[in-house]
C-alpha cells in the first residue's frame, strides 16, 4: 500500500491511466464465452473538435461500457469518425487558398489524395479529446467511414437498394448551397431572421381586361414562374380560373390554377407558382400535372441567372448574379407599371414592405440556401420506414424517454424521398457509370443520320442509360450485356462514343465509352450503416429475420428456425441455427444519441439495418438532451456563451465533469451548464479522496472479499445494509437509464453514509491513544468491514468517476486485477439488517437534531453542553446506552442524563420518536440577546418572503417576465420562507 498524496490533483493521474488502460487492452479485455454488450459511438466528424454536447454523449456511454465490463460481460465500445463530406473539403480547400492553390487546380484523384494526406496527418483530433475524458472505446479497432471494408460495405448497399428499385434518379427540388456548389441535407441549413421585402406585383391578363395581383419576397424568380394559384372557395377570382395571364419581361403565358396552397385570408390570395425555385410551388406544379423534367430552371449552379428552356429570359439579364437581377427585375417591373407600391402608415410610398424574413442559409458556407430543381440520386424512404415503424410500435426498439415516439413516427409516416447524392469529391463516389442510350435496340449518336458504320447504327446521339455496380469489372460487364457482345465498352471520361473515320471518309466509331458518376453520397447514407458495417458486415452476412411480434425471444439468435416476413413483404425467410448476428454485437444493445439527429442517423440506421440484416439496429435508443448555458440559452459561437469541456477538465478534472453530466442528465431535459456544480463534484472527489488517505492512516486497506466480512457491531452491519441498498438502487437506475438518479444515490452514499457518519462513527472503535491503532475484535471486524465498503464505492463509482477510483483502488493495497475490470458489486438482500438500521438511524437523526439546534442557536462548535433525556422508552435508553460514546463526541456533549420529567429554565428542545432532548442553555448563551437576533432575522426573511409572493402573485410579472427570472424569484421565495420557518422554531425551542 503507497501512501496517498495530501492533496487530490486530477491531471497528476489522468494521462497515466488513460495511456496505461489503452496500452494493456483493458479496454477490450479477452473474454471468450462471456455475454456480449455492444454500443456504437456516434462517429464525430473527422474534423471536430471535443465541444459540450461531445463531453455528455460519450459520458453516457462510457458509464453503461464500464458498468458492463464490471458486469464480466464482453463489452464493445465501437469507436470511429465520420469523414464528413463538406467539411473535410472546405478544410483542405481553405489550405489550398491559403497557398494560392485551388481544388480544380489539381485532378479529383491528385485532390483526394490530398485529402488523405491530411486525415492522416491533422485528421481525428477529437479521438485524442476523447482519451482525455476518459472514454474506454475499442481504440485497437478505431473505424473510418471510408476505410476499405466499411466501403465495401456502402457499395453494396447501394447497389443491392438499386436492384430492388429502393434507389432511383429523379429530377426535384433540393436544398443547394451555390457557395460549396453541392445538394445539402435539411440539418446543415440554417435558419436566420433577416431584415427583407415583401413585392406586391401586377401580372396583367392574357386578354387585356385587367391583372391579378400577387406579392412575393423573391421577386427575381418571376422569370421561372409558370402559374397563378387562387383557392377554389375563393369567389373573387372563380371567373378567371383557366385564364392565362402574360409574365412581364418574359411574355410567358400561363395559366390562373386552383390550388388549396393558395389562402384567400392572406394578402391578395393570389399566388405566384415558380416550380423550380420553391419547395411549396413544386408540389403545387406536381399537382396541377406539370412534370419536373418540364418545370423551369432560372439559376445555374452558382445561382447566377442561365436561360429556361423556353428561351424567355431577356439576354441582359442572364449570367447575373441572383440579388442583382432581383433589384433589376423590381426596377424593370417599376418603370413598366406592374410593380404596386406599397403606403406605409405615414401615407408615403415604397417599393416594397418591410418584413422580417425567415431565410436559409448553409451553415457551412453561410451563403443563402437555394432550392433548385436538379437530377439526384433518391431512396425510397417510405418503404424503408415501414419496418422501423413498426419495430418501435412493436418494442424491439425501445425509445427512451417515450415522449419521443411521438415525434418519431411523426416523422416516419410522412417521410420523404432521401436525396442521397452530393456534388463534392470527397466521398464514396456514387457507384453509377452513365453510357449512351439504345432506341429500338440501336445506339444514336450525333454523327450523321446515314445508315454507314459498323453493324449499320443510325449515328445520332440522345440520352444516357446508368449502370449500377460495385466496380469498374461489373460496370463494363453490364454494359456489354447491353449494348451487345459486339460492341467494345471501355471506362472514360463522358458518357460517349469515340469516334473514328473511315477510309471512306465517313463516320464510325471505335468504341463506347461509359463515365462515372461523378457526385459522392451523403455522409448519413454511410453512417446509416455503422451498426453493422463496423462489425465486419458484408463479409460475414449471416443475419436472422426481424419478427415485430416476437419481442422477447428477438434476442436469442442461436437456436431453432423462426419466421418473419422479408423488407418487401414476398413470404418467410428462415433463419439459420446455430448461429448469431457478426457474433452477436448485432443487434447492439443501446444507442445514445441527441435528439437533434433522430431523423439524420438514428431513425435511418432502422430503415438500414432492418432493411439489410432483418433486425433492428439497437434494442434501446437512448435520446439526451441539449447542454445548454446556465441562463438556459443555446450555446452558440455568435453569442459568446460556447464552453470549452477541454478547459473545464483542465480545471477540475475529468472525473468532475462526467460527474456532473451524468447528475445533471434528466430524461428528456436539456442540461444547464452551471460551472459551480462542477466545481463541486470536483469537491466530492477530494472528499473520497481524504477519506481514502483517512483509511490508509488507520490501517484500513484493500478487502479481500467481494462478499461483506462477518459483522457484530450494529453500525458495521448497518453500513454493510446501506452498501447493498446503494447497489439494489444503483442497478435498478442503470437498468432504466436513470443517469441522474444513479449519480446522485452514489454522491449521498458517498458523501453523507459513509464519509460523514460511518468514518465518524468508527473513529472510538479504530483510533486508539497516542496514535497507536486500537486493536481487538471490534477494530479488526471494523477495519475489514470499512476497506470492503471503500471498495464497493470505488467499483460502483468507477463508471461515472473512472480516473480517481482506479487510482485509489491500486493504492489501497495488493489487487488481483485493475478496477476497470473488477467485479461489480452484488445485491444481495440477505445483507440487509433492519434492527441494526434501526439503531444507526435512529443515532444519526438524534446527532443531526441537536446540531440543528446548536447551528440555528447560533452556538460554537467548541461549547460542549448537558443533554437531559425525558420520556425515553426502554429501547431508547438501551440504545443511549450502547451509543453514549457517539453522542457525546458527535454531538458535543459533556453528560447525558435520563429523567421523567423536568422543568428547568430555558432550554432548547428537540423530539425524536417518543423521548424528547433537552439542551439547558442558561449560562451558555445570552437568551435575550439570542431572542432579539431570531426575531429579527424572522422578521427580515418574512419581509422578503412576502416581498416575493406579491411578485409571484401579480399576473403581469408571471406573464411578461423571462422564464429564467421567473424560475429565480419562485426559488427564492422558497429560501426565504424556509429560512423565516427555520428561526421561529429556533425561537420556539428558547421556551
């Protein structure tokens, strides 16, 4: 046994164990035959950088790892980052720039490597954060969403969801970011409030008898309209409907359409409808019969003005920049006298009315987000939802808290197409090869129309025919079989014929060239399979079907021969015994994860895993909350409140702040940073730490039991019951994913049970004189007994506090193994000894009355006073008896004195059970002068307690009032009326 240092220091202890766990695969211990616990971590971008929201995730997880591990099961944390498409290429772009180079100035293969380059080199800072907080991932086996087998994987995901006709290319709108030149998804578009205009414009009739008025924020975009939508109850315009109306600038005519869209209660009821450029105006264009190959397309990929397909747009305005043609357009509408001013309250005239626009912007590029009418790749996302649907309706996913199945089916049952495909080069490339198109069997390319060539082709060229596979070898094959085993197929650049002449002079061609895709995936399509694509899938495919009726018996993978209908419905699909899922780490047994990315990751990693291994992905999806700043606000870089989990380690330690997150961690509840909470787990380490230090010193060390060692004296057997009830409590909360109540049944156990009560009350049994250690049966039973508990809260406590209880562990003596894979705790009730509870209770609630009213008397801690016990049944004599030497040390007293009756003088007094305590005060304090402080300390804490309530009570404070200075004065008149309650009985006992 080492002596412990005097002073607790986190840093001194955490990059050792951190490097010595990883080093000696503790992480990942061999434990053949041993039940499998399986978590997947959330794979942080490869870009990122340890933040707040990082600290409580991974905290979460690391804690049901380690209870796991403790529990002797073979627990597997995956560990891996994402190579976060967007934003790997702006970072290595961005270095580019910065040395004058620009991506087009290499080759998409020099880029990419590049890009390798730097992941090796810069890449994956965040795992080395993660080490810091303790995470006890399976680092050995670190995943990339792009290393080779998990791209396999990807590959064949997409093709085999081809196959099945689950992936297709579709002409739709799409959320495009012109600054990064790509397709994003709905959760890297951000909203801001910005400052706009809103345009109220004449749009005259096709027949000269007058306009219909419509009004709009993006005036720009009337150059792709291509109809007027008024609601069908709409009276005003019943005897327009059908007519067409001719677009200033353009001359276009279209059509005045009836649509459920369009709200007479709204401005003039009229709206423009412009297909190609909004989200709502394309499902109103869908609806009124126009298809997206026909809609109108005004912008080009940087959102600079291009022609539409019917030619209308005026020369001048084309090739220019998005807001500049929106103020050319309003100009040119103003000076023909279509633009309709608007009369602001004054009377004056304006072009337009001011209006505060919600508009989106990419949270990436930050330039405004434009919804453009392009060719992508699409998932059926409705078929793939189905069956995740009902595996949550069903219960083989269990989503915790349940408030959130709500929002999850909400979603699901009205899911829509997936856009899975993105213009970067960083990425799994979209494994698709275009190729010229056959028609009637013949290829057309745009040679000439003479019947000349090889094999008697008619030469023109039209549209392109996609060839799915997961390589080059298959690509060609396909093509082959396609165009003919005569024709030579090779891979280029373009989707093509190359040409060759002829002696003749006339055209051929020497072969057909078929060219990839050049567009990469969605980095959620790829992390869709993290469940099961970083266990080794597709290698080893062997899966089992999922059965959404039978709930419990899903588990149990290895025996018998089960039914279940497959994705598509067609019949049964057996199952194979004998066998589980990648050895079964499938399906994974929890997954945590904010509730911001249900629908980006966890709700698609259902519809995948269900889909391609026929079970769900996790049995238990766990959805945390936001860490928010401590005036509940979102953290966010613009307002400064951003906190640094890396700072605050550094402060306090890591133990201290995975403590806090897991103490703060309510189901369903966002977390307010508060850094004097953490700053008090901080407290709560040195504490254990002291009473470690304490056992050392009285010869207290490591127990060599895991069962509690014999007991006689009540307050050995009283803690050995509390230890029992704190693991029965403990697992119950784990079992729940009650984080909050986990943590917080250990702080008290800890702090209060052990540290403040047990350690006082074995100091007579175990501190002889002279600072010679008591010896005997008590002292030995006593010292056995501290060291097992000492040890039970070092395991209990390792999953939340995992640095200093390693620590202490191997300190504390000669051990068989590390903490980390110790044994957890068992609760076994025949620990429990109600008597001996009884008593210890009982002694503790007498102490804690008396130094109440010592404390609200206002008495020094030095003063030792007289106890008179009045009323004392038989059982409570016995136990003054058996505890006198407690009493009188831990209350400060000099006698104790049991009587019938008295009626002395002035006296504090305090009643536990039947007896009644009595402390004589006179001569110990001056009473008057103790009567006019209580008095008016009552009078004080009633003024400001009233002060309050008036506040609370008045309906204009409660209404107008932040939610956060309203939750403050309700606190604090709950201070001041327990304050004002705590003093008058303080007076009461004075008699």
């Amino acid at each position: 046994m080492t002596e412990l240092a005097k002073t607790f220091d986190p840093a001194a202890i955490e990059s050792r164990w951190a490097a010595y766990w990883e080093e000696k695969g503790l992480f990942r211990p061999d434990r053949p035959g041993a039940a499998p616990f399986t978590i997947v971590n959330p794979p942080p971008n490869v870009t990122g950088a340890l933040h707040i929201g990082h600290a409580l995730d991974n905290t979460l997880q690391d804690i049901l790892v380690r209870h796991a591990r403790l529990q002797g099961k073979d627990a597997l944390w995956v560990v891996g980052t994402d190579h976060a498409g967007i934003a790997t290429q702006m970072v290595v772009e961005r270095q580019m720039n910065a040395a004058g180079q620009k991506r087009t100035d290499l080759t998409r293969e020099e880029f990419v490597s590049k890009v390798w380059a730097w992941k090796e080199e810069s890449g994956g800072e965040i795992t080395q954060q993660l080490r810091r907080l303790g995470c006890s991932m399976d680092w050995k086996n670190e995943r990339f969403t792009m290393d080779p087998g998990f791209s396999k994987a990807v590959l064949k995901v997409f093709v085999d969801l081809h196959k099945q006709g689950l992936i297709y290319r579709d002409k739709r709108l799409v959320n495009w970011d012109p600054g990064l030149g790509t397709a994003i998804s709905d959760l890297e578009v951000e909203t801001r409030e910005i400052k706009g205009s809103f345009w109220h414009l004449r749009y005259p009739l096709e027949d000269g008898s007058g306009f219909i008025q419509v009004a709009t924020t993006r005036p720009e975009t009337m150059l792709a309209d291509m109809a007027v939508a008024v609601n069908a109850s709409d009276e005003r315009y019943a005897a327009l409907v059908g007519k067409n109306v001719r677009l200033p600038i353009t001359g276009r005519l279209i059509p005045i359409i009836t649509d459920d869209h369009a709200d007479p209660e709204l401005g003039s009821g009229a709206v423009k409808i412009t297909p190609g450029h909004d989200f709502n105006d394309f499902e109103v264009g869908r609806r009124a019969g126009i298809e997206a190959r026909d809609m109108l397309n005004m912008l080009d990929g940087k959102a600079n003005v291009t022609q539409t397909s019917d030619g209308l747009i005026p020369e001048a305005f084309l090739g220019m920049e998005r807001f500049a043609a929106r103020k050319a357009v309003v100009q040119q509408l103003k000076d023909a006298g279509f633009l309709v001013p608007h009369v602001d309250k004054d009377g004056e005239e304006h072009d337009a009315e001011p209006r505060t626009i919600q508009t989106p912007y990419g949270d990436r590029s930050g330039v405004v987000i434009e919804p453009w009418l392009t060719d992508q790749w699409y998932v059926d996302a409705e078929t793939l939802a189905k069956p995740a649907i009902d595996a949550v309706r069903s219960g083989a996913t269990k989503i915790v808290p349940k408030s959130w199945e709500k929002t999850y089916f909400n979603w699901m049952e009205n899911i829509q197409p997936w856009c899975v495909s993105r213009q970067l080069w960083w990425g799994h490339r979209i494994p698709a090869w275009f190729g010229p198109e056959l028609r009637d069997g013949k290829l057309i390319i745009e040679i000439s129309r003479q019947q000349t060539g090889r094999n008697n082709k008619d030469v023109q060229f039209s549209g392109t025919k996609v060839f799915v596979a997961e390589t080059e070898e298959e690509a060609v094959s396909l093509a082959q079989q396609y165009y003919g085993p005569d024709e030579k197929v090779i891979i280029g650049n373009t989707a093509a014929v190359i040409p060759q002449q002829t002696e003749d002079g006339l055209p051929n061609y020497q072969a057909i060239s078929i060219a990839r895709d050049p567009d990469v995936l969605d980095t959620w399509f790829s992390s869709a399979l993290w469940p099961f694509a970083t266990m080794g899938w597709p290698e080893d495919e062997h899966t089992t079907p999922f059965v959404p009726s039978d709930v419990e018996g899903r588990g149990d993978t290895t025996s018998g021969v089960s039914t279940a209908l497959d994705t598509n419905g067609a019949g049964e699909v057996p199952s194979v015994s004998g066998k589980s899922l990648l050895g079964g780490r499938y399906p994974n047994d929890v997954l945590i994860s904010g509730f911001d990315i249900l629908f980006f990751w966890d709700a698609r990693m259902m519809m995948q895993g269900l889909h391609f291994m026929k079970d769900v992905p996790f049995k238990t999806l766990y959805l945390h909350g936001l860490v928010r700043a401590g005036d509940g606000a979102k953290m966010s870089k613009s307002k400064g409140n951003v906190v640094n989990p890396l700072g605050l380690i550094d402060q306090y330690g890591a133990d201290a702040l995975r403590f806090f997150m897991a103490a703060m961690e309510s189901q369903g509840r966002d977390i307010k940073m508060d850094e004097r909470r953490i700053e008090g787990y901080r407290n709560f380490a040195t504490k254990l730490w002291n009473a470690a230090r304490f056992c050392q010193s009285n010869g207290i060390g490591a127990s060599t039991t895991l069962e509690p060692p014999a007991a006689d004296l009540a307050v050995n057997r009283w803690v050995i019951a509390e230890t029992v009830k704190t693991v029965q409590t403990l697992d119950l909360a784990l079992a729940d994913l009650r984080f909050d109540e986990a943590a917080n049944t250990l702080y008290h156990f800890v702090w209060s049970r052990f540290c403040d009560w047990y350690l006082e009350l074995i100091k007579p049994v175990i501190q002889g004189e002279g600072g010679v250690p008591a010896t005997g049966d008590a002292a030995d039973e006593t010292r056995a007994v501290a060291g097992w508990v000492l040890d039970q809260i070092l395991v209990m406590l390792h999953p939340f506090m995992p640095f200093i209880t390693e620590e202490l562990w191997t300190e504390m003596g000669a051990r068989e193994s590390e903490l980390i894979v110790a044994k957890w705790p068992m609760a076994d009730a025949r620990a429990l000894d109600p008597a001996a509870a009884q008593e210890i209770d009982w002694l503790i609630r007498v102490v804690s009355e008396i130094r109440a009213a010592r404390t609200e008397l206002n008495m020094s801690p030095a003063t030792k006073l007289n106890l008179i016990v009045r009323d004392a049944a038989a059982e409570t004599q016995d136990r003054i008896a058996r505890n006198t030497s407690a009493l009188n040390r831990l209350a400060r007293l000099s006698t104790i004195e049991i009587v019938s009756s008295h009626d002395g003088g002035a006296a504090a007094q305090v009643v536990v059970d039947e007896a009644t305590f009595v402390l004589p005060l006179d001569g110990v304090i001056d009473l008057d002068a103790e009567r006019a402080r209580l008095t008016k300390g009552i009078e004080a804490a009633a003024k400001e307690r009233d002060a309050l309530a008036g506040r609370l009570n008045n309906p204009s404070f409660v209404e107008r009032a932040k939610p956060e200075a309203v939750e403050k004065a309700r606190a604090d008149h709950a201070d001041k009326a327990a304050e004002a309650e705590r003093l008058q009985a303080a007076l009461s006992r004075l008699g």
